[in-house]
C-alpha cells in the first residue's frame, strides 16, 4: 500500500499543515485593536452591520477550514491504522484517481453517488 499512497500522504501532511497555519492566522486576525471607521454618514449601525458581516463571513469560513482539517486528519489516521483507501461504507478500494482529487475521501464513487441521491431524496427541492 505505502508505494502507490506516499504522494497523496505527503499532500495530506502539507494540507494539514497549511489549514492549521490559516486556522492560525485567522484566529490572530479575528480579534484586532480596536479600531473606529470615521466620516461614515450613517455612523455606528453601518459599523456595526459591517462587522457583524465581516465575523459571520470569518466564522463561516473558520468553520470549513475545521472541517476540512479534521477530514485530512482523519484520513492521516487511516495511514496510521493501515485502512487508507477503503470506502468507509462498502469497505472496498476507492480508487486512485478518486484519492488523487480528495485525497480525504471517505467512500468510494458508488457509495458517494448513494449517499448524494439518498440526500437529495430527503429534502424538498425549492
């Protein structure tokens, strides 16, 4: 297993690492000095909405970074565990070129596909 999977193990460390820096900077930069924008028209409620904006857009976006690490992790463990590339679903091999485009992915194409359709089924579309 290790020969064919040492690439996609090596994007996932540097993935990992590259989230965990971001996640990092982000957190630095979600709390800055205080700072007052002057010369506004509309004074402190267009301040506010603007930040209220800007931390809902940070949140969101901290927020699918965690996500996004805990997935490479995972898939980290299972280079740990010896289980990297199996479906989580079918237990069968994803295939290479799947890995290759989500290096984390947890299912194979075809339980993929299910789990989308399955998804789609339950909630009414418009």
């Amino acid at each position: 297993m290790a020969g064919k999977y040492d690439a996609l193990r090596s994007h996932l460390e540097s993935e990992e690492k590259r989230l965990t820096d971001d996640l990092e900077q982000l957190r630095a930069i979600a709390y800055p000095t205080e700072e007052r924008r002057e010369g506004s028209p509309f004074g402190k409620r267009e301040e506010e909405a603007t930040e209220s904006l800007e931390l809902e857009r940070r949140l969101a976006l901290e927020k699918q970074m965690r996500e996004q690490l805990a997935d490479v992790r995972a898939a980290l463990a299972k280079f740990e565990e010896g289980t990297y590339g199996k479906c989580e679903d079918c237990g069968k091999p994803i295939a290479l070129e799947r890995l290759e485009a989500v290096p984390y992915a947890k299912l194979c194409l075809n339980c993929k596909t299910l789990q989308t359709k399955n998804a789609k089924g339950r909630f009414p579309s418009g």
